[in-house]
C-alpha cells in the first residue's frame, strides 16, 4: 500500500485542521491530537503501514496548503508547519501505542500456548490448533531439550536470544520453537532432526558458560511434547542426584535408572538391607559410600578409584574390605557387585544416608 492508496477516513478532519491553524495560528487541541493518535492506533489494526500513512498526510499538506494573505509571514508559515509537525506526530505516536498493545498479547498468547504445551493443560485439539501459529505441527513427534545454568533466564535475556540467532542463521525454519520455562532455556524440535536439538545443546554450552543440557525422546502427538519436556527435567534431576559428569545427558542413554526406582520402597530396602551396615564405620556410612561410587565410577580400577578419591591404593584397598566386612558383599565378586552397585545407585537417587530409609 502506497501514501495514494491510504483510505480517507485516516486523514479524516487533517485540511480542516490546516486552514484554521492558517487563519488564526492557534495550536492543535488537545481533542484534535487524541482524534489523530485514535486515527493512528485505527490504521495500525488494520495493518496499514507506518510509512504509507506518514506519506499520506505529507501528500495532503501539499494538496491543502493554505494560501491567501496570511501566510506572507514567516511567522504564520512556521505555525503551519508546526501544526503538521503536531498531526503526524500524534498519527506516529497512536501508531506505536496500538503496536506495543499488539506485541504484548501477542506475547502473553505465546507465554499461554507454551506453559499449555509443556504442561498439558490445554484440550488437545485445541492446543494442536494454536501451534500451527507458533511454527509447530504435531503430524510428527517432537523432542525436547533443556538446557540449565548457573542463573536463570527469562524469555528476550541475551543469552536466549543468542542462543535462537544462531538456530536461526543456521536450520532457518524448521519448525522449532525456542522459549525459557522456570528459569531454563528449552527448545522443541521434531523428533527425527537430532541435528537441531544437538547444535541446541551445544549454543547454550557455550552461551552459559558451561550449562547442563538434558534431552527427552522423540513422542507422537500433541501430548508428546509434555512428556519429551517431562522427560528432559527428569533427566536434569538425576544428573544433579548421580553427579554426572556429562554436560549432555539423553533420557534414552538413562532409561534403567527410572526402571530402578519406579518400586521407591523396594529400592529402599534395598539401600537399607544392603548399606545400612556401613553406618556402624567410624565416621559413619558416607566415606565408604563415596569409596564405592568412586570404584564403580571408576570402572572397579582400584587404582583410578584411589587417585580420584586422592588416596593410596592401599588405604583404598582396606576401605574396599572393610566394606566387604560391614555388609558381608564382596564389591570384587561380579555378582555381588551388581547388588552394592545397584544399592549405591538407590542411595543416590534417595538421597541416603542423609534421608533415612529404613522400614
């Protein structure tokens, strides 16, 4: 649409206004600048452009120049351009008033779509509608992945926007979507484009300063991006709990350990009938509990183990028999291994021994 093409009605009362400034130099009323800032806000909803619309008033000043003997002076010429000055400012400043109004529920329907996706709390059908307009369309599965640092991040910080530039300059659009949740920074991606999700994982890395990044399994449907998000936290949580070492961690690379402790009491039992015994040591349970997480990181080499723990491999080698001692599980015995193995993994999700989980 060109400054010729602008509809009447936006210049609605503008000669008028010119011809009277003209002949008897007043100002523009306060009631004449609100009609054009309403005027301005009109044409912003009905998506004319700025720059049509400013060309549009420039045109009619020039069609409706006032003329005749009062505009021999320069003085009377000034308060004319004055007035025009006023008008478009006022038709600008309406303009931008109904844009900010525009952004900001564009922005609230966003947030609303997004807490609705990642928490299911929306009619699927519904929610399913309202993706098509953010990018998304749950014909194929999803992932999602979530990345966590030091601070949190709100939705237009720098380090998301970094983060969704580089996306942007380098897959364009493929149907992602980029948003921060609690603080964290979560990209959904279809399930079958890794590469997205992995140059996701790799930007936040680098744009944090060293952030966990966690990623759920691909899932169909309009649910699947609530349970790839769920997925992604719970991946995050297990990290912290385990204290794992990687800075990507995938749901599907972790699959046992909610196998593990799905049955939370038989895990219980297991941790208590298994190490509740290293409780009687001097200095309690935990030195040996570390001692054997130390091991069975270390791939059972005694001698990784006691350089990670900064031990001898003598002292290390005593605590590994005190322990056999304690609990009657001989950690170097492979199947009595797995059992102190699996014990020393429930400890960790269960947080023992500094939650008790005795019968």
């Amino acid at each position: 649409m060109t400054g010729k093409d602008i509809p009447e009605d936006y210049l609605d009362g503008y000669a008028r206004v010119l011809g009277e400034v003209a002949e008897t130099g007043r100002r523009l009323t306060r009631e004449e600048l609100q009609e054009r800032r309403a005027l301005g806000e009109q044409a912003a909803e009905a998506g004319v452009r700025m720059r049509p619309l400013i060309t549009a008033h420039l045109a009619a000043t020039r069609a409706h120049w006032p003329t005749g003997p009062t505009l021999r002076s320069g003085a009377a010429l000034d308060r004319v351009l004055a007035a025009v000055e006023q008008a478009i400012d006022a038709v600008a400043e309406g303009y931008e008033r109904a844009q900010r109004i525009a952004v900001r529920q564009e922005e609230a329907a966003r947030r609303e779509f997004i807490d609705d996706l990642l928490h299911g709390r929306s009619d699927l059908g519904r929610l399913a509608a309202r993706a098509e307009r953010f990018g998304l369309r749950f014909s194929t599965a999803h992932a999602v992945a979530v990345a966590e640092g030091t601070i949190g991040y709100e939705e237009g910080d720098s380090v998301p926007r970094q983060v969704e530039q580089a996306l942007i300059a380098r897959f364009g659009d493929r149907s992602t979507l980029l948003t921060t949740k609690d603080g964290r920074m979560v990209c959904v991606a279809p399930g079958d484009q890794h590469d997205v999700l992995n140059f996701f994982a790799k930007q936040a890395f680098a744009a944090t300063g060293g952030s966990r990044i966690g990623i759920g399994r691909p899932q169909p449907g309009v649910g699947g991006v609530t349970h790839s998000y769920e997925e992604a936290l719970s991946t995050l949580d297990l990290a912290s709990r385990l204290a794992f070492d990687g800075p990507v961690l995938r749901a599907a690379d972790l699959l046992v350990f909610p196998v593990l402790s799905r049955d939370r009491q038989a895990m219980a039992d297991l941790v208590h009938h298994t190490l509740g015994p290293l409780e009687q040591a001097r200095g309690g349970a935990v030195p040996l509990l570390d001692t054997l997480s130390a091991y069975f990181d270390a791939g059972c080499v005694a001698a990784e183990a006691a350089r990670r723990l900064s031990l001898s491999v003598r002292a290390l080698t005593y605590r590994l028999a005190r322990i056999h001692r304690l609990t009657g599980a001989d950690p170097s015995d492979p199947v009595q291994r797995y059992t102190l193995q699996t014990a020393v993994i429930g400890a960790r999700l269960l947080d023992w021994p500094a939650r008790a989980t005795g019968p």
